[in-house]
C-alpha cells in the first residue's frame, strides 16, 4: 500500500509533532518505504539565520533559527515526495505532475486540516479532491462545528459533496463526526489526535533511540510554561503556582507561524525533540493550547489549561478532549485561582480511557488502508 500523506507543516510544536505521530502510526501499518508525504514543500529548505539580525531584529534571527532546527528534524524523521508538492487549493494539479496521483494506491490527511466551512479554511485540497478514483481517508481533522444549522449556506452544497467523496471519514470531535455521518450518510469515526497515538514509552522509543537528546534541567524540579498567545495576561496567575510548587519556570512563549514576534530565545534551541523531551521530565505542563494539553496526557505530566480570556466556551477540541477522559478539572480561567491541594491526576484510570480511544483509533487506520 503506497500512502500520500498531505500536510501542511509549520514551525508549530503541535503541528509538527501531530504529522511525525500520523505519520510513524501509518508507517508501522504500511511499512516505512511505502509513505511519503506531499504538499509541503514550502516549509523546507529556508534560508540560514541571519547573524546580523541579532542587533538589528532579534525576534525575526529567533524565528528563523528556529525554523530551521524544525527543518532538521523534519528532514531527519520523514521522507517526502516533491511530485505532488505543488497542488492549488483548489485542487488543480498542473499536467505535467497529473500522472503522479498515479504513484500512491491511497491519500490521507491529518489533524493539521481544518474541515471547517467558512472563508478561511474552506478550499477543495483540503478534501483531497485531486485524488480522483484513488483511495481517501481523513483522520482526525477539527470540523469545529456540531449543527446543521451552523453550516453556512454558501458553502453548504460544496462541503456536502467534498466530505461525501471522502471514502473514510473521521474527525476528532465526537458531536462533528456525529454532524457529519448524518449528513452525508456515510460512517464518520471520532479519533484521537494523531499525538495520542503512543504512549510515554512509545513516544521515547520513537524519538530517542536514534538521537538522544540533553535534559534542560538535570536536577531541578520545574514547570513548563507553554503559552501560544496570553503569557502576560497569565503570568501573575503562573508565578503564583509556580511559587506555591515551589517549581521553577521553563518558558516556551509564543509560536512561530511567521507574523507573531513572540518566541524567547528558548524556543530557538527546542526543537520538537526537544520539546517532548522537556514535557516528560516536567512536575507540571501550565499551557493554553490543545497539544500541550495532549501530550501531557500522552506522557503522563500533570497539566493545567489556562483558558484564553474573554471566551466563555472553551475550544471544541479541548472540551471534547477534557470530557472524553475525565479531566475537566484541569481547565482554570483568568478569573480563578487554581488550587494547589487539588486533587493529582489518577493516571490508571485517564490510560484506560486513552487506550481504548487509542485502539480503536488505530483499528480505523487499519481497516481503511486495508479494505478494497
């Protein structure tokens, strides 16, 4: 089985480390020559950091070494094809690369999709429309939305019809996989997030058998503050516990996704290795987006969301993931203190949760790729 895996990858720890996790699942199922992943060519291949821009722009040098240290473990984790590199969001493929569809036997896309029909992200590539009588799965892409009644109307008929000739389907919220079943009339599966896949051993195995990496903090105990957009508002709130844990704090501020000048200088050096490296070894993950959330599960790390201000419901994904798994209790919001006798995690009963989600997540990449 020839597997085209379509992403789109950033300079985003979430991003990068849910294609890697898809992308290793599908080689273990497919076998590691038999995947390449297509349409994101560029990501790779940036230019050097500039050193000058040390004085003269310190946050665009920061950014672009970062960059690059994701290229590097990109290029070193996962094997790509440039034949389909450059499809148009509307799913034209130009003539001379026409025939390439012809190289693979199925296409997947993954959880860094967005299914979501409104201006932003609606374009037919994201469906896979290219793929014209070859195999399609989706696995785990946010739909976002849970009623008919929220589809908008102009992109009603077309989403329909994109989503219907999708041949499996699954999202990774339970209420729009549910929205999507009934509305095509075809099973649509609710997954895990591709980095829920492996377990804490399984992501160790995977990422430092062949290339260990050096623990930031040998020996002192500390929190991992990993905030994409509202570290200043929280940072009282994150002295506050960090003080009463008696933890010191390892910041990793603000993403690279190319106009938010935001990143310390940290972020520069973490690769995602590195990154995983630094959730394993933490007493506690202190993060206000969705894949900090994950991998502290995946691995096992207590965790607090610290939820965005000024939103009275929490992102879909996060509140399914929360409901799913019983942990409710890890959201906290600007208006509340969180209490530091709460009670810990109980991580038996959160695995068993997580492994039949896991298995059964597992089993629809299974019997997707297999089934005629």
């Amino acid at each position: 089985m020839r597997i085209a895996y379509q992403a789109f990858l950033g300079t985003n720890y979430g991003t990068v480390l849910q294609t890697f996790a898809l992308f290793k699942k599908l080689e273990s199922i497919a076998g590691i020559n038999n995947i390449k992943i297509i349409g994101c060519s560029n990501f790779r291949n940036r230019p050097e950091p500039d050193q000058e821009l040390m004085v003269s722009n310190k946050q665009l040098y920061l950014a672009q070494v970062m960059r690059k240290n994701f290229e590097a473990f990109i290029e070193d984790e996962m094997k790509f094809s440039q034949r389909l590199d450059y499809i148009r969001a509307d799913g034209f493929i130009p003539d001379n690369n026409k025939s390439a569809i012809d190289d693979y036997d199925a296409f997947v896309c993954g959880s860094d999709q967005v299914w979501r029909p409104s201006k932003f992200w609606f374009c037919p590539k994201r469906y896979m429309t290219y793929a014209h009588g070859k195999k399609t799965i989706g696995y785990a892409p946010s739909v976002v939305i849970n009623k008919v009644k929220d589809i908008p109307k102009q992109y009603f008929d077309d989403w329909k019809k994109y989503l219907s000739n999708i041949t499996y389907l699954s999202t990774r919220e339970i209420g729009s996989s549910f929205l999507i079943q009934n509305l095509v009339n075809k099973e649509c599966k609710y997954v895990v997030d591709p980095t829920l896949l492996f377990n804490k051993k399984e992501w160790t195995d995977l990422l430092y058998k062949k290339n260990p990496v050096k623990q930031f903090s040998q020996n002192e105990k500390y929190a991992l503050i990993y905030m994409l957009d509202y570290y200043d508002i929280y940072k009282n709130h994150i002295d506050r516990i960090c003080k009463a844990l008696n933890l010191k704090q390892i910041l990793l501020k603000g993403r690279d996704m190319g106009d938010k000048p935001t990143l310390n200088e940290l972020c520069s050096k973490t690769d995602p290795r590195s990154f995983i490296n630094l959730i394993q070894h933490a007493s506690i993950v202190l993060c206000d987006g969705f894949h900090g959330c994950c991998l502290s599960i995946a691995n096992n790390v207590d965790f607090i969301y610290l939820n965005k201000p000024n939103v009275k419901n929490i992102d879909g994904r996060l509140k399914d993931l929360f409901n799913r798994f019983g942990l409710k209790e890890r959201v906290i919001s600007i208006e509340h203190d969180y209490n530091i006798n709460n009670i810990p995690i109980n991580w038996i009963k959160v695995n068993k949760k997580v492994d039949i989600e896991r298995k059964r997540s597992i089993q629809f990449l299974i019997n997707a790729l297999k089934e005629n």
